[in-house]
C-alpha cells in the first residue's frame, strides 16, 4: 500500500478537479482518491478526502452536495459530491 497523502496534496487534487469541471458541475470524492492513490488503492483515503472537502467548504471554496443540494459541513453524511464555489 502507498503512503497516504498530506490534506495539502488532497486539497489541491479537489480544487484542481473542481475548477476542470467548473460550477455547473460536480465530482465524486472517489474520483479525487483514485486520482491520488489508483484504482486499487483509493479507499483508505476516502475519509481523509471527506475531511479535506469539509475544509474546504468551510473556507467558501467548494459546496459540498447531497441529492444536488448544497449542504453545511456540519451535516455532511452520506453519499456527496463536491463543485466548485462561484465565484472562487
């Protein structure tokens, strides 16, 4: 097993994937730790990816969606997607 990425290096992944798609659209946190770590190896960093998203959505860069709806950090659960804030 690779060694897991710093919440720098996730942090990055999310913005740049975030700002590829744009505001209309959104991604997958999987596709962020598939991105990192391969697709054999993604899972264990899907928390660490939830954490780094939550973070980010609480400094306004990205909105964290639940059944297409924007949600606060504080009541994400579940299944997400994450798109890039307007305006950021």
């Amino acid at each position: 097993m690779s060694p897991t990425p710093d919440q720098a290096v996730i942090t990055a992944e999310i913005l740049r994937q975030t700002a590829e798609r744009g505001t209309e659209k959104s991604i997958c946190p999987s596709e962020v730790a598939r991105a990192l770590a391969g697709d054999e190896e993604w899972r264990p960093l899907m928390g660490p990816v939830r954490q780094a998203a939550i973070a980010l959505s609480r400094e306004g860069e990205v909105e964290i969606l639940r059944k297409g709806k924007p949600v606060p950090p504080e009541e994400v659960r579940g299944v997400i997607r994450l798109r890039r804030r307007s305006g950021t």
